[in-house]
C-alpha cells in the first residue's frame, strides 16, 4: 500500500441509531451509513419518564440492536432522538415537554453523547418527522411543506427552501394554539390543551365525541377513540360522520391560515390521527371548495409510524457528516 | 498619481431614487448612497394607472428630483420600487395587483431599467416597508418579526433571521384570507377582499361600521372612514368603542395565529389604520389576556407613511451594492 493511500482517511463501516421518544413508547432503529434500517427495537415508557430512565432504557436498546447485528460498540458512529417538546438544537437541550413526560430544560444530547460515547444531536419529534418526510417520504420533490401530525395532539413541522424554519425561541409550528372559526376563542390555562387541539387532535376528537355521544346517534360506544370514530364514519355512522366533518373542517382552516402565512403549496398530514384516509378525503373536499390564487395541495405521509424514526436517522446521518468533515480537517497534513 | 490608483475604481458621489406606487398615489424619493432623503416628488394616479402610464410619471417625477437638486441624470446610480401586489422579485415581474392598478404579470424592472438606465429592483409593498422597519425604523434590534400594515386592506411583511420570506409563489404574509373566531367562515370569490380584510382593513372597518351605524348610538356620520372612528373611540363615543374593540380583537387573533406559525416574537403595526394608537392599545391589550409561552410584542412603525418609501431606498441601495461588486470583479487585473 503506497503512503498516499495510508495518508487518506478510510470511513470504517458505520451504523446509527436513531431514536423516537413517545410520550408512551420509546422506538429505536439502528440503520447503516446508507440510512437503511438494519434492526428495531422499542418499548413502553410507562412509569420510567425521567430524561435519566429514559437515556438508561436507550442504552439498553442500543446494546440489544447491536448484539442482534453482532455489531460491536465501535460500529456505533452517532445517534439522534426526538423528543415530543420544544428542543433548542443548537444547545440539544429539551427546553419542554408536554405532561406525558414533564421534562423541564433537559440537556438530552450531553445525556446521551455521555451514555453512547458518540456524536448526538436532538430535535423536536415533528420537526424529525418533517425531515422524514423530505429526504425519503411524501415531499421529496418539494422544498416547501408544511408536516402536519395528528396524534394525542397536533403540531407542524415547517421546510422552508428544505430547511426547518425554527422560530425565535424554537417553537415555529405550535399550531395547537390557533383561533379558527369553530372553536374556543378564550385564552386558554396554561399546559392545557391549545384551542385547536382541544378540537381536532386524537384527545380533542374523543372529547367532542363524548360531548355529542347518544346510543340513539350511534352504534359506537362512549369511549371510541378517533380512529375507531373514522372508520365508523366510512361505514356511514352518523354521529362519526358528524365529527369526521367538524374535524375535516377545522382542519382545513388551519392549513389554510399556516398557507396563507407560509406560501406553503404542500402540505404532508401524519401522525396516528392523521393518516387516517377519511380524515385526508374530507379535509381534501373542504380544501377544494376554498381553493383561491394559490391552491393547497395535501398528501398522506408515506413514511406514516416510521416519519419520526426515519428523521431521526437521517438527523444521525448528518451529525455523522458534520463530525466527520470535522474530524478531516483536523488530520495532520 | 500613481498607476496603481488610477486602477483602483472610483465611487463617484451618488443617488438613488426610492418609489412607493399606490392605488391612489405616486410617491418618489431621492437620497444620498447613505441613505438619506434629499427631496421628494409625488402626484396622484387616479386616470394613470397603466404600468405604461405609470412609469411615464415616474420618469418625470426623477427628473424634478434632479432637477429640485441640480444633478445631472448621471447621478442617478439606482431605482427600486414598491407596487401593491405579488411580486416575482428574481424576474422583477408584478404578478398580480389589487383592483386598483388591475396589473397582470407586468416586467416591472425592465420596464423601469429601460426608463431610467440604471438598475432596478421591485418588490411588493408591505414587503418594502418590512425592510424599511428592520433596517432603519422599529425592529432595528430583531431578526425575526412582522410587520403588518393595515390600510385600505391588509397584508404582511415576513422577516426571518434578517431575511424577507417569500412563499413558494411570493405570497406570504398574504393574511387577508385568514379565518378567525368573528369573521366570516364561508369561501370568497376571486377578486374580493378576504374573510379579515373585509372585517379590519380599512374599507372593512368602515363597512362594519356602516352595518352597526344608527344616529341614536353615535355621534359620527354614516359615512366615517376607519381614522375618525378610531379618533371617536377615545373620546369615548360607544359606537365607535364597539368597532374598536371588535377590529381589536380580530387582529389580536391574527396576530397569535401569525406567531404560532412562525414563532415570532415581534410584530411592528403600520399603515394609515394600522398606526392608530387607539388601536394599538387595545390589541396590545386583548394580546395580554392571551400571552401564553411567549409572549408576542407589539410596536408602532417608526417610519409611518413613510415605510415603503424607506424600504424602497433600502432595497435601491442594496441593488446598487450588489451590482457595484459584480462590475468590480469584472474589472481587468
């Protein structure tokens, strides 16, 4: 082997991991330099939420997907999490979280570059899903989207010129809180849920439900979750009809007004919720009926459980480059 | 004088011309390369609002501008205007304008360079008086913040880290259209003011006043434009109260659903409606009731009528930078 070659840096084969903090599961997926999902591993949060119990139960995931590869420590060349709160990613610090989990200005990257012993970096889980999205789901032909999430909750994740858009203090996308016509206009507790929210995220739709529920309305029961509210709207439900067109219309609103800000042509709905495919269809009908200059055009995730996961590795991926065009310029000449 | 001096390019003394074309009127501003304004020219659009017609007045209105100042047309080293619609500012194309001008994709900055012989720029208004405020007027201090300008209409200037955010079709901040608690919820036909505008612009607020108005409840006439309601207000007169508090409270909404988008911290109000501390003060009042997180400030345009103007001569100078070190670097060793 001639000097020159010694001289020029070899990238030993690497592997990730990239990891999905829930308010209720934790979710992790080791992935090679190429991004593609090797192995996967996951577990309940329940009764271990503490920024501690959950960087142990991370180190936990990680040894087991690296002995199911029969990888050693070594191989493991960076990590990235996303956590479901306002996460300052310069600093990798979870400034908050909802109750689900409580944290408090939790410094999640030193938490786990200290349990890893590798590069990691952190972003908000919406924001990750966003990047899921853009690089290998639903918006890879467009610079400009909006990712919307439906679960317990709803937030948004905003590419703008395919960079987040952040916000001055790391909150762009808190759309919880939006005032549409159909909803509460009263100020709202703070820690309770946003108006729009309480309206059209999972907990929201049960709610309302329950608000509306009559067994003459209805062959669902008074404790129907939202999915189980769509699907009975598809069969012709009544009751779930009635919510499915509430939900499709605020929704619609909403994405209305973040287009109206953003010039947002895209918009890519996910989450739990959101994926659901008479959710898309009603909202898709209300959209067309206000369609003005610049219509708002509306896709289902494709990455759908995984956006989350997936923006977490491709976050890896590029903590990895970052550290090694770092590490290069740092070599000897 | 050396040779190598002879090589170096000279500045010679310069002027820009800064230009805010309204619906109504025609205002030019000749400054100095530091920005400063040495004089002013203006005139009426009413029966001239063809883009031809147009840039005619504008080349005599620079022409008094020399004039008034005794400079030789070789002064003028760049122009940029501001129009009141969409703007393609890479094509320097106005897209789309309000029924006033009735503008259709009209190439602007050509039109403008072949009058003038110099370069030029064009952007849509709200945008330059935007820039106005983050380079010389209220938001000097802040990266992030939007200016919204209430006039006849409405509409929004977006600044992110310094930068004017454009929309995927040089749109945003388009927030007429917008869909709040207590304005209309039903789709509008192309052409017409949107759900907000029609109820705080300044031909919104008057035609709710108009609704409203009974000789019993106020002392105003029928026909009161949104300035003389506004004065009404503070001197306590109930009619005028209710629209204020009503337009108060519909911006208030606007404002947060602005700043839950983007996570914006400022808001700088402008416009001839818009400056009206009456107004000011009970939005600022209505946006404490709702301060969750973070807290959204409120200022009044430090420029005033004259923020367009200001952005206008902003946007000439840059133009005049940008393409001074483009001929530099086209200059021969």
């Amino acid at each position: 082997m001639s000097k020159v070659e010694t001289m020029k840096p070899q990238l030993e084969p690497g592997y990730l991991v990239g990891i999905d903090i829930g308010g209720t599961n934790l979710r992790l997926a080791l992935a090679n330099t190429a991004g593609a999902i090797v192995s996967r591993w996951s577990t309940t949060v329940a009764g271990h939420r503490s920024s501690e119990a959950i960087v142990h139960l991370i180190r936990t995931g990680i040894e087991n997907l690296l002995r199911q590869a029969s990888l050693p420590w070594s191989a493991l060349k960076a990590v990235a999490a996303g956590a479901p709160g306002i996460t300052n990613v310069d600093s990798g610090v979870v400034i908050v979280t909802s109750y689900l989990l409580g944290w408090r200005d939790v410094p999640l990257r030193n938490l786990l570059e200290t349990a890893t012993g590798v590069p990691a970096a952190v972003d908000n889980d919406v924001n990750l899903a966003a990047l899921g999205e853009s690089r290998m789901g639903a918006a890879q032909d467009s610079p400009d989207f909006v990712f919307l999430a439906i679960g317990t909750g709803i937030g948004a994740g905003i590419i703008t010129n395919g960079k987040l858009l952040r916000g001055s203090s790391w909150a762009a996308g808190e759309i919880g809180y939006m005032l549409v016509p159909g909803a509460p206009d009263e100020p709202v507790e703070r820690g309770k849920p946003g108006p729009l929210e309480g309206m059209i995220g999972g907990e929201g739709i049960r709610s309302q439900w329950q608000q509306l529920w009559k067994s003459t309305a209805t062959s669902l029961p008074h404790d129907a979750n939202a999915t189980q509210i769509f699907d009975a709207a598809l069969k012709g439900d009544p009751l779930a009809q009635t919510i499915l067109q509430q939900t499709a219309r605020l929704l619609c609103y909403a994405l209305l007004n973040v287009s109206l800000v953003l010039n947002c042509p895209l918009f890519v709905l996910g989450g739990g919720v959101g994926i659901h495919p008479a959710l898309l269809d009603a909202t898709q009908r209300n959209l067309e009926r206000w369609s003005g200059r610049t219509p708002v055009q509306l896709r289902p995730s494709v990455l759908a459980a995984d956006a989350q996961l997936r923006g977490a590795i491709c976050l890896a991926l590029e903590t990895l480059h970052a550290r090694d065009s770092q590490g290069r310029m740092d070599l000897p000449l």
